[in-house]
C-alpha cells in the first residue's frame, strides 16, 4: 500500500466511522423529532397528515443534519478542536453552536434515560445501574457547561 493510499485511508475510516455512530442517530432522532413537530403544527391547523412531499422534505433536512454533524465530528477528530475554528466568524459560532447544541442534547437524554430507569419500578439492578447512568450524565454535563463557560471567560480577555 502506497503512502499516498495510508493517507487517505485513516481520514476515510474516520468519516465512515463517524457517520455510523454519529450521523445514523442523528438522522433518526432529528427525523423524530421534526415530524413531531411538524405532526403537531400540522394538526393545529387542521390537516391530519403530512403530505408526501412533507416527509420527503422533512427525510432531507434529518440527513443534511445528521451528515453535517457527522462532518463535523469527523473534522474535530482529525484535526483537533481547532477544526471548528475554519471558515467566516457566523460559520464559526454557527459550527460550536450546533456541535454544543447536539452534545448538550445527548448528555440530558443519557441523564433522562438513567433517571427514568430509576423511578420506573424496576428490579434493584435496574435501578442501581440507571442511578448511576443518570448521576454520571448529569456530572459530565455539568462539569462540561461549566469548563465550557470558564474557557469562554477566559478568551474574552
């Protein structure tokens, strides 16, 4: 294998990986959660269901979120924080914002998800485990947010 080959392979294995572990659920949830919303809008204002060309519409913007957020992931891995940095000053705060955003996201549905296993009546186990997901979710999205809001302090001198 060439050495031009090896350089590509490691930035490809990583956006493949990325992609399955980032962009898949990401597409699913944000396809969740758009037609949701949009089931709700929809039935405010009379119409039962959504159109076909709705679903289409609300199927591209789940992969265009999911893939970007996969890019993104990818980006970081491989060049470091600093590859969030790239581009205009709005594509900048635009890239932290939806990357916080997202990570945010997922630590309150981990803390959810412990938490629920904890007052849904289950066996010992369960509860002991969930306690301890909950807990654990809740720490790291506390002492993230709370790095996050020191380093922005910070950079501000």
């Amino acid at each position: 294998m060439s050495s031009k080959e090896r350089s590509l392979l490691i930035p490809s294995l990583v956006y493949l990986g990325a992609t399955i572990l980032i962009g898949i659920p990401a597409i699913i949830a944000s396809l969740s959660v758009l037609t949701h919303l949009s089931g709700v809008v929809l039935n405010t204002v009379g119409v039962e269901q959504i159109p076909p060309v709705g679903g289409i519409l609300l199927l591209a913007v789940s992969v265009l979120i999911g893939l970007q957020l996969a890019v993104e992931a990818a980006a970081v891995q491989l060049g470091g924080i600093e590859a969030l940095g790239r581009g205009s000053p709005r594509a900048t705060l635009a890239r932290y914002g939806f990357l916080t955003l997202c990570v945010f996201i997922a630590l309150a549905a981990v803390t959810w998800a412990g938490l629920s296993a904890v007052v849904g009546g289950y066996g010992w186990s369960i509860i002991v485990l969930g306690l301890l997901v909950g807990c654990a979710g809740f720490i790291v999205l506390y002492r993230s947010t709370h790095a996050f809001l020191t380093g922005f302090r910070g950079s501000e001198v």
